[in-house]
C-alpha cells in the first residue's frame, strides 16, 4: 500500500497594497514581531525563511505569492490588483 501525504496549505495571508515589500516591514504588518530590531535581529541570525530559503537579508523585497516563515509560522504576500 502506498500512502502519500500532502502538506495542506496554511499560510497565513499579509495584504499589501504596493508591488512590494521589504521583509523586514512585512514581519511588522504581520504582527510576527514587536519592533524593526527585533525583526533585525532574527533575520541576521538566521530566523526567518523566504520561500523555503534562509534569509539574512531584512531588506529583501517580497511580491505577491512570496513565503516567509518565522517560528513554524508561514505568512504569504497578497499583492495588489493590477490596475
């Protein structure tokens, strides 16, 4: 017997209203972290995931449809309608 299992999609959706956003501010909108240096912090050291990958840097511009993770945690970007 073959079993497959299928990670079920979880992610919890941030709304920006621009074609990006930086991480750093992405993980404030959130509410992930309390403070810019405490998002600062974790990013440096490793924390955080972007789209499955670690990322160190809190300037990284995510898009709509990009991951990040904290703490077991997956946000997506929902970028703005086109116009």
């Amino acid at each position: 017997m073959k079993v497959t299992v299928r990670k079920k999609e979880t992610a919890v959706q941030v709304s920006i209203q621009t074609e990006f956003i930086k991480l750093e501010s992405a993980m404030k909108l959130a509410n992930v972290i309390p403070s810019g240096g405490t998002a600062k912090l974790e990013i440096q050291d490793g924390n955080v995931l972007v789209n499955g990958e670690v990322c160190t840097m809190r300037g990284k511009k995510l898009r709509d449809g990009d991951t990040f993770t904290f703490d077991g945690v997956t946000y997506k970007i929902i970028g703005h309608a086109a116009e």
